[in-house]
C-alpha cells in the first residue's frame, strides 16, 4: 500500500509511537498538532514488546501549505494498493494436485490463483500512485463530466436517484477483473468475501448498467459465459468458475438466466457492432437456445418444441417450477425470437425460421392459455406427485436431496415451492428486456399492461407493519414496497409457495416499476421506485449499498433502465441507427446516453433536438426521433448540413456520416 501526494513539502513519519492501551493516538494528535514537521521514529527491524492492535505499525504523510489570508489552496493525496495475486478462496478445488483436501495450503492456493487486471497495468502501488497524480486532473475531469450529464438527465428525483446511486456497485469488491481484462462479478458482498460467486447469470441479467457504461467489459462477461460454462449438450451452468479452465459447475441449467443471456448476446450487438465477438460465440449460442429440446437436457424443458416449457425449470428464486410458467417460457420466447434475429446476422435464415415457427406457436399458447383474465400463471397441478417422477434420475437437487424429498410435502400432499395461481413479480419479465432491446411484442400489450396493473394492485404493499415475511426483511415496519409474489382473494397459494415470496427485493422492484412506466403506469411505477429509495434515503440504510442475499448487490443496477426508459433511447450499431422518444413531450428536456464507440447527451429544445458528443464518435445512417410534432427541416453533423429523408418516425441520411461532436435536427 502507498500513500502519495504531489505537495512540494511533504513530511513523512513512517512509525507511530509504540505503547499500550491507546498511547499511539495520544502521542500522533500531539505531533500532528505541533508546528514544523511530525518527529520522526525508527523502529525499523525493531519487534513490539507490545501486544493487541497496538502491535500495528502506522506511518502518516503530511504536507505543508502557506495559504495567504482570503485565499485557498488544495493538496492531493492518493492512497494506492496492489494485491497482485487472488486465490478462489470461496470455492476451491478439491483435488488440486496438492493431497490437501482442505485446500488452503500456500501450494494449493498457488494452483488456483490469478493476477488481478490491475496488477497487469502496474508492478506496484507506487507505480498506481504515480499514474493517479500524474493523470489525475484528467480523470478527475472525465468524471465530473459523466457525473454532471448523468445528473442532469431530465428524470424524476427518485427514479434519477435510483440510476445513479447503484452505480456504486461497480466500484465494490462485487466486481473484479480477472488477468485477461474480462469482467467477473459475486453477486454480492459479504464483511469478508464475496456473496454467491460466478457472475450468476441469472442475476447479473436484470443489470443494464455496464453493457451501457463499459460495453467491451459486458461482452468479456458473454465470451466467459459460452466458453467456460457450457456443456457439450447446450447447457449453461449459470455460475463461472475461477480460476478461468477448470471444471464447470456441475448443477442443472437455470431458464431464466440460460434465455436472458441470449437476449444480452444481441443487446451487446447492438451496442457495439462487433461482428467478430458475435462469430466466436454464436455457435455456443445456437446450442444454448437449443438446449431446450435436446434429447441430453435431463430437465426436458421443451421436447415438443411447442414454445412453451413443461419440464423441470430451475430459475432465479433458487427453486424449479414444473408445469407451465408464463414467466420462464416467457424468457425462452424472448431468447428464440433474439436468437432468430441473430441467425439472421449470422446468415442461416433457415436456423431463423427455425427458432421463429416455434415462437409463434409459444407466444399463442402463452397469451391464451397461461392469462387468467387479470394477470400470467403458472398452470401446475401442485397435487400430482407424478410430475416428479420423469425426474427420479435426473440429478440431484439443492442440498444434494432426490427429487422426492425435495420438492413433494408428504404431509401437504403438494408439490413444494410453486407460483401456480399467484401474482409474480416477474410474470412479464421478458417483455421488459424485450422493449429495452428493442425486439417487439412477447407478451400481447394488453395483456402485459394488465398484467403490470394486477402486480401493482395485488403486490404493492403501502406498509409492512402488519405483514408476515418468514425470511429476509428488506422492509419493514411503515415501510412500502412491491412483494415478489401474492396469491388474491379467491386463489389458493401453495402451502409452501415459492421462495422469497414474502420478500421485497428491489433489483425485482427496479425492473417491475420501469416495465409499468414503459407501458403508460407512471404514477404506479414511480410509487414503486420511491419506496425503495426511501428505503435507503441514508438514515435508514446506505443509500448506495442496497443489499439483496450481500452488499452492493448486482441486481440493483436494474434500476438503470429508468434512464433507457425516460429517454426512450433506441440504439443499433451495425445498422448506424441512434433515436430517442422520451416520455415527456416537452422541450427543455436532456439526457445521458453512451454506446461502445462514444457518450454524450441528447438535448430537446424548442423546435430542435441536439444529440452531443462528450468522447468518441459514433456512425449515423438513421435518428429516430419518436413522434415528435413536426417533420425535420434540417439536419447538421459536426457543423454540416446533411441530406435526408424521412420513414416514418425516423430520418434516413443519404449519405451516412460520422460524428464527433453534435448532431442536430431542426423542425
């Protein structure tokens, strides 16, 4: 660890006073506060007679500023630190070639270590200090940029707040990145250790801050995922294991976050253009979507290939639903109808089709028969122990148990841990990701919106007083918040539902509020918002550590899609296309954006809509411009003025252009 500072006089005490009790604290005050410089002490190869946490070594850095009357001065000080090496301390190999099965022998450790990036980038702390105080004043300003456009984005205070605040998990220990530069995330934090390793994909999926802010370090996330996690069959184990090569983990696919990977391969497309990234792992991929009808697929998710899931479903809530789930099938709809468009892309139309004609035949069957009338079900006879049985042999389930003991209450006489008739917070989930992306219609609109009233209606909790929540309590007392799932008046809940039912958890709460105010339900979106940031308004909790099973939890950056949302922003890369169809028809309106090539801001003003450059650049063929009042008159690139057509809502240059600076359309 290295101290430094660019003052012209610093002084440095390297040793503390050694003593009992609290005699060091004593004795630094003292000197700090004397005039001159702090004395200095030599205790160099010295060993403490002392015991305790007075036994611990501290050096302090000082400088000395002359600061006239009536002005001012400031003096840097950075404080840098290099752990070069990390070992998988949460998860270590049983047998690592060192005949320890503990594995925490110093040889042990070795085998399963890795450099951290940063140690890559410099051979010490020193060289980390030097670099800060050398670049500081560029970083420094950067960020100020980034910080100001992002705040001034023309978002409600809570949902701008929400956007913003989780940014912080970015910059915890929940994010690391491995030697090669790719990104790998906990999904959380505990004191002393990550929580829930493995850049769980079915957490990390509600996330759309990183593949926005740092693109290449989310696509870093997919090539991990579709060369390390997949099995021969087509099956993503939903935990990355470290170090990088070793075994994968050897637990079943999870639904949820096997499709929503597929739907972030074109979402990170999209963002980027990077055709050659798609190629090297488009054909894990095609399997990934495959996997669903694979005769090697022991959970037998969709067999018939009739688009709608049957078999054993593991998913995020840590359980497996069986039957029909609006909810999972859902995300495997989405995942075929992304996986048809990057067919498309990759040039085999007839995989297109493929994927298509089982989508239609899904999407009819999910929007008739899995929708009460008010809201998507999970349709299960949570009666018939038979719907066990195909699974017998198929592995085991979590904490090593058979099927049986697992999932079927001998007592209840019930299939354990289902949805069934209940109101699930993720019941429309793909539609979400599916409007954020920008791949149309999963779920019928009407349907979908009635489905996000019935959410609102039956899942928002105005106070927890009176609420019975048997496991974490993320809210409490007068607090509000939004429950992963109810069971209405006039529907049986299971009498062991799924788990977490009772619990608010706002990385769900974030996506749920951003889908209603997508759909038009903007009060009850932002009702929904509100109650998690009042939750964490700084006086009850952390206002930048919002915590789900850890710390800085990972789902939370779920909330940046509220700056997507407001901005309406539309984005597609390769085909040059940038757009924007705020919420808001007004003027006065501004909003941060970035892509993989250049960031900026998108300012309305009267009769004119300015999309600015903050760095990079970024190649324009098509603006959408939403419905807007008015057809454009003109549009300018850097200063030129450049021809164009119109379709639709959008203008369609004749030439295509690239930007560096500003891009305006006037009406």
């Amino acid at each position: 660890m290295s101290i430094a500072t660019d003052s012209e006089d610093a002084n440095c005490q390297v040793y503390w006073y050694r003593g009992n009790w609290f005699d060091n604290l004593t004795v630094y005050w003292k000197d700090f506060t004397q005039f001159g410089e702090m004395p200095e002490r030599d205790y160099a190869g010295k060993e403490s007679a002392y015991s305790g946490y007075t036994n611990q070594d501290v050096a302090t850095l000082t400088a000395r500023v002359n600061i006239p009357a009536k002005t001012k001065k400031q003096v840097r000080m950075l404080l840098t630190w290099n752990t070069p090496i990390i070992h998988n301390y949460w998860n270590p190999e049983e047998d690592c070639g060192c005949n320890d099965s503990s594995c925490k022998t110093p040889e042990a450790q070795k085998s399963q270590s890795w450099k951290q990036y940063y140690a890559v980038l410099f051979r010490n702390s020193t060289e980390s200090a030097i670099y800060g105080l050398k670049n500081f004043d560029r970083l420094y300003n950067e960020t100020e940029k980034f910080t100001q456009l992002l705040l001034n984005s023309s978002l409600p205070p809570e949902a701008l707040d929400a956007v913003s605040a989780n940014l912080a998990v970015i910059k915890s220990p929940t994010c690391l990145r491995l030697e090669d530069g790719s990104l790998y995330g906990f999904e959380g934090c505990h004191c002393d250790s990550g929580c829930c390793e493995g850049s769980c994909t079915h957490v990390w999926a509600y996330t759309y801050a990183i593949p926005f802010l740092f693109p290449q370090l989310e696509r870093s996330m997919r090539k991990l995922e579709y060369t390390y996690s997949m099995d021969d069959a087509g099956g993503m184990s939903f935990r990355l294991t470290l170090p990088i090569g070793r075994d994968r983990l050897d637990f079943r696919p999870c639904v949820d976050g096997q499709y929503a990977t597929v739907l972030r391969v074109l979402r990170e497309y999209k963002i980027s253009g990077d055709v050659k990234w798609l190629s090297s792992i488009w054909p894990a991929v095609k399997r990934s979507i495959e996997y669903a009808w694979s005769p090697d697929n022991e959970d037998r998710w969709d067999f018939d290939r009739d688009g709608i899931m049957e078999g054993r479903q593991h998913h995020t809530l840590d359980m497996e639903l069986f039957g029909e789930s609006a909810w999972l099938s859902g995300m495997y709809l989405a995942g075929l109808k992304a996986g048809a468009e990057l067919a498309k892309i990759m040039g085999e139309p007839e995989t297109a089709n493929e994927y298509m004609s089982i989508f239609v035949k899904g999407k009819a069957h999910l929007n008739s028969t899995l929708y009460n009338g008010e809201y998507f079900i999970q349709r299960v006879d949570v009666r018939n122990k038979s719907l066990l049985d195909p699974y017998a042999d198929g592995g085991k389930s979590m904490h090593g148990q058979d099927i049986y003991t697992a999932y079927w209450s001998e007592e209840k006489e019930e299939i354990l841990y289902q949805i069934a008739d209940g109101c699930g917070i993720d019941q429309v989930l793909a539609q979400w990701h599916a409007n954020l992306i920008g791949l149309g219609d999963i779920f019928d609109k009407e349907k979908a919106q009635s489905a996000l009233s019935s959410i609102y209606r039956y899942n928002f909790m105005e106070s927890a007083r009176d609420h019975i929540n048997p496991c974490r309590l993320y809210c409490l007392n007068d607090e509000s918040g939004l429950l992963m799932c109810s069971w209405p008046e006039g529907k049986d809940a299971p009498a062991i539902p799924v788990p977490y039912a009772e619990e608010t958890m706002h990385g769900f709460e974030y996506q749920a509020a951003c889908h209603m105010i997508q759909e038009g339900m903007i009060e009850q979106g932002l009702r929904c918002v509100r109650a998690v940031r009042e939750r964490y308004d700084g006086e009850k909790r952390n206002p930048w550590n919002e915590i789900e099973c850890g710390s800085n939890y990972a789902r939370s950056m779920s909330s940046y899609a509220l700056l997507l949302t407001y901005s309406g922003f539309k984005y597609d890369v390769p085909n040059k296309m940038i757009g924007f169809a705020p919420l808001e028809k007004k003027d006065d309106l501004s909003f941060f954006w970035s892509l993989d090539s250049g960031w900026g801001h998108v300012a309305f003003r009267q009769n004119k809509m300015e999309i600015s450059l903050s760095s990079g650049s970024i190649d324009i063929a098509r603006i959408e411009i939403g419905n807007r009042q008015g057809a454009p008159s003109r549009v300018e690139c850097d200063g030129v003025d450049q021809p164009f057509t119109t379709e639709f809502d959008a203008i369609v240059l004749t030439n295509p252009a690239t930007c560096t600076e500003h891009i305006n359309v006037y009406f």
